[in-house]
C-alpha cells in the first residue's frame, strides 16, 4: 500500500478527490438548505458566497445604506425561503446558461446585489476526471540519459 501512495500524483490525487468528496457534500445539503457566509467591504457593500438550490452564487451588494449595522464577517444557515434576494422573482437576468448564470436585483432604492451563479456539477465533475486521471495514470518511466563522449 506505501508503494501506491509514492510521488506527488498520488498524494495530489486523493486530495482532489477529498475536496470533490467535500464539494458533493455541500452539493447535496444545498438541496434543503441555504448557507452563506457575509464579507462586509465598505460601508455600503458587501461580498457574499451562498450554498443554494444546487450552485454556489457569488454575490456582491452595492449601495445599501444599513450594512454598518452588521458584522464584518457573518455566516448563517437556513432552510431554504422564498423571499431571498438570490432567487427574487424581479431580477434580471443579464445572461443564463446550463445553469450558470448572472443577474442583477434592485431593492431599497438604489440598493444594487448582483449574482453570480456557478452549478456545482461544473466544479465536482472535473475535480473527479483529474483526481482519476491522477490516481490511476501510469507515470512514464524516465529515459536514461546517454552521456556522450
């Protein structure tokens, strides 16, 4: 078994293929739950990266008014609700393909969120064909180097 784990392809290998272990996982809890973890960058904006209805939106908010009020970093959970920003009948999208996608959502005035939308599938599904790829590929052996005289 020590001889399987011999080299940097192997060991990289299992590493993909843990992360894309982990990633299924958020994948699946996506389903039933929204997680997301707040970045306050300014006085009026905002980051956010959100676990929701099988994708990862990125999210960036500009212009709202009360964000001070908040923490610099916040992370939550919740069953999914329909009235979140990320899944708001009103916005608009500026693009949508095969799930991946970015739309925009005015509220509160002047207030600006605009989301990212990237399908879990296009993260997992590589993270797997490499970590096989690395695992099970057959490293060449290297060529004897002839001196010459």
């Amino acid at each position: 078994m020590r001889e399987f784990f011999r080299g940097w392809r192997r060991k990289t290998g299992c590493v993909t293929l843990l992360v894309a272990c982990l990633l299924t996982g958020g994948w699946v809890r996506s389903l039933t739950r929204h997680d997301g973890i707040n970045y306050r960058t300014g006085q009026q904006s905002d980051q956010r990266l959100i676990s929701f209805q099988s994708a990862v939106h990125w999210c960036w908010l500009e212009g709202s008014a009360d964000l001070h009020l908040f923490p610099t970093i916040d992370w939550y959970s919740f069953p999914h609700a329909t009235n979140l920003m990320v899944n708001h009948p009103q916005r608009t999208w500026r693009w949508s393909y095969a799930g991946f996608g970015m739309h925009d959502f005015t509220y509160a005035g002047n207030a600006t969120f605009t989301v990212l939308v990237i399908p879990y599938w296009s993260i997992v599904l590589p993270l797997i064909v490499l970590s096989a790829w690395l695992l099970f590929s057959k490293s060449r052996p290297q060529k004897e180097e002839r001196s010459s005289r």
